[in-house]
C-alpha cells in the first residue's frame, strides 16, 4: 500500500499548493500582509498574538484566523485584541491548510485589511508541508520547551521565515540556554533571524511590531 499513500498524499499536496499560490495572489491584489504563526502546543502563541494584535489594532485594520482541533477558546482571547477574528475548527486535522484558509475568509473583503495573522493548530510537524498563501510563516519556540526542539523538528524551522523565542521571563526559572538555543535554529536554518520575546513584560514586542510593519511597506514597494 505505501506506493498509493505517498501518491495520495503527493496529490493532496499539489492541490494545496495550487490554491495557497491563488490565495497569495489574491491577497497581494488585495493589499493585506499575511503571518501566519506555528508551534507545539503551550509555547505561548495565543497570549503572544493578542498582545501583538493589542498594540498593532489602533493604527491598523487587522483581522485573524484561529485553527484548533476543538473550541473557540483562543479565539475569544484574541477577540479581546480584534474583533474580526474567526475560529477554524479542523476536528481531527493536526493542521490548517489553504482550503480551510479560503472557505474562513467568506464574507470578509480583505482589500479592507492591511493584515491578517493566521494561528495554525499546535503542532510542529504537519503544518510545515502546507502552504496557507502567507507572506511570513513565523515558528515559535518557547524558553519553557528546550533548547534542542529545533534539532528535533527541522523542517518547520526550515519552511518558516522567522524564528521567535517566547517566555523569556521565565528563560531564568527554566535554566533555559539560549546562546544553546540559538546555535540549534542557526544549525538547522543558517542566517534564519531569531527574535526573543515575553509577551508577559513586553520585551521584544516592539521588535515584532516593526518586523511585521516593515514587512507591509517592502510588499507595497514591489520589494
């Protein structure tokens, strides 16, 4: 049976990918930045978004997509933050994919958007294969997890843009290892830009801020 499940699976993948570049197009002409964020479960992603959402909100039309296998938890969290904000139940999907994408953003018209940030379901293996149409994947690893998480997942820290390093509050109480940490993003990814943040007292917000916005302004530029 392997042979049919790799062509199953190499059909599906195609497909997804075929739409993921429809919608990228679609939100270029539309003018939105698109971030999508992924990790284990735990790393903090929901807190750290709402946060990023808080302080981004007020100068910016911003909406968000929140994938879980069930409930709306996160995203009433993230509601405190935006009110556009739309949950994707995947039930037993350990990812989104860019059908998912497209069928959540019914109704909305994204040339009123300058971004939308989408939350993929924790996990860090089966979200990296598919692509949601994001002009920014970002992977998170938090100070809580280990130093090692990126020799042991490579792959998604090889399909994202951006590395960030949450909770580092708690990187203290943890006895986590960052120059560690980074030595294990840097072997996987060489050159990947790695940015450390608590979304707890704010430390390297403002940096994400700035590296989301630039992101806006390089698009509309043509760079």
């Amino acid at each position: 049976m392997t042979p049919r499940l790799i062509e199953v699976r190499a059909n599906i993948l195609k497909e997804n990918d075929v739409l993921a570049r429809q919608l990228r197009q679609r939100f270029k002409r539309a003018g939105v930045c698109v971030v999508s964020f992924v990790s284990s479960p735990g790393s903090g992603k929901t807190t750290f978004l709402e946060k990023l959402m808080g302080r981004m909100a007020a100068r910016h039309r911003i909406a968000a997509l929140v994938g879980d296998l069930a409930t709306e938890n996160d995203a009433a969290r993230l509601r405190r933050a935006c009110p556009q904000v739309r949950q994707i139940t995947t039930g037993t999907a350990c990812h989104l994919d860019a059908k998912m994408v497209a069928a959540a953003l019914e109704g909305w018209v994204l040339e009123e958007l300058d971004y939308l940030f989408i939350e993929n379901v924790g996990n860090l293996v089966c979200p990296s294969s598919y692509d949601l149409g994001e002009q920014m994947r970002v992977v998170l690893l938090s100070a809580t997890e280990g130093e090692d998480k990126p020799l042991k997942y490579p792959t998604i820290f090889n399909t994202a843009d951006v590395a960030m390093i949450t909770k580092m509050d708690l990187a203290v109480a943890a006895e986590f290892d960052l120059e560690a940490a980074r030595r294990s993003i840097l072997t996987v990814r060489p050159g990947m830009r790695i940015v450390e943040v608590s979304a707890k007292t704010g430390a390297g917000m403002a940096e994400t801020v700035a590296m989301v916005e630039g992101l806006r302004v390089r698009a509309q530029a043509g760079c």
